[in-house]
C-alpha cells in the first residue's frame, strides 16, 4: 500500500467492478468546486454579507459573484437576506446556513494543507486559534472513540442504500 492512501475493503477492494457514482466527494465540488465559490465560502465564514464586500474580498466581477451567490443560496449554504439602510433602497445580504457554517473545517484542512505545503518561507499569513485558551487549531480525522487516524489507518467500505455500513 502507498503511505497515506486509504484502504478500501469489502466489494469496494477490487477496483474494476465499481464506479465512485454517489460520491460525496464529487456532489461536495459540485456545489462549492470553483475557486470563487470557495473563496465566497470563506468569506462568508470571516462574517462578510454584503454583495459589494464579496466582490472586492474575493476579486471577482459582480457577474461573477452574482452567479456564484445564487447557487451557494440555491444549494443552501448561503440565505439571501432583505435589508435597508436609512435613506436606502432594500437590498440582500448573506448569511451563512447551519450547512454552510459546516464547511467551516473543510476550509481550515485547506487553509492547514495551504501553511504546510504552499506558503514557503514566508510562511502563512493567518493563523487559526481557540478564542477560549488561544491554542492553535488543527484540523484532523479523528474516530467515534477519538483517536486521531492517519490516512492510511481509514477505510472505506460500500454502503446498502440505506447507509448502513456492510
């Protein structure tokens, strides 16, 4: 086996009788897999909502944003808001969903693979850590019983459609 790859067991060990359909991986990307989506996902998670505030954060254009925004709504990681300010006309802002606030540790394993593998010498330019204790955060697989478990020590078996493991 090659150092860091996952085991698949069951059905799933002889590779040329199955295809990866219902991969959650793969309907994962299909809603946030461009780099603007993701990028609008983040800043979501750093607390900004307002349309103008997403296309100079993320530096798209607002044809762009537009775009990405629907589908992050349509999807249900994003809910269009109304709000107006004194003076103003109503406009929408965006807020994170209970399934956007989710991807909150797939951005931080991107963010910690990014400081890892990609920053250089210059090193990260954030850092995550617990408000509570100032401690770093990390990102890990960890089991129901809370061991911390290395790509290699994961399996992937075939599930019935029910979900239940075999």
């Amino acid at each position: 086996m090659v150092p860091g790859t996952m085991s698949l067991t069951g059905r799933l060990a002889d590779r040329d009788n199955w295809l990866a359909d219902r991969c959650s991986i793969d309907l994962s990307l299909g809603v946030v897999g461009t780099r603007s989506g993701m990028l609008i996902m983040r800043e979501a998670h750093y607390g900004t909502t307002r349309f103008d505030d997403f296309v100079s954060r993320v530096g798209i254009t607002e044809k762009v944003a537009a775009g990405r925004l629907r589908e992050l709504v349509n999807a249900g990681l994003l809910e269009r808001r109304p709000y107006r300010a004194p003076g103003a006309r109503t406009r929408h802002e965006y807020v994170l969903t209970p399934a956007g606030a989710d991807l909150a540790p797939v951005l931080l394993a991107l963010m910690q693979w990014g400081d890892r593998h990609l920053t250089g010498e210059r090193g990260p330019a954030l850092q995550a850590h617990h408000e509570g204790c100032d401690a770093p955060v990390t990102v890990q697989a960890h089991c129901a019983r809370g061991h911390v478990v290395p790509g290699d020590e994961i399996a992937l078996s075939p599930t019935d459609p029910d979900g239940a493991r075999r």
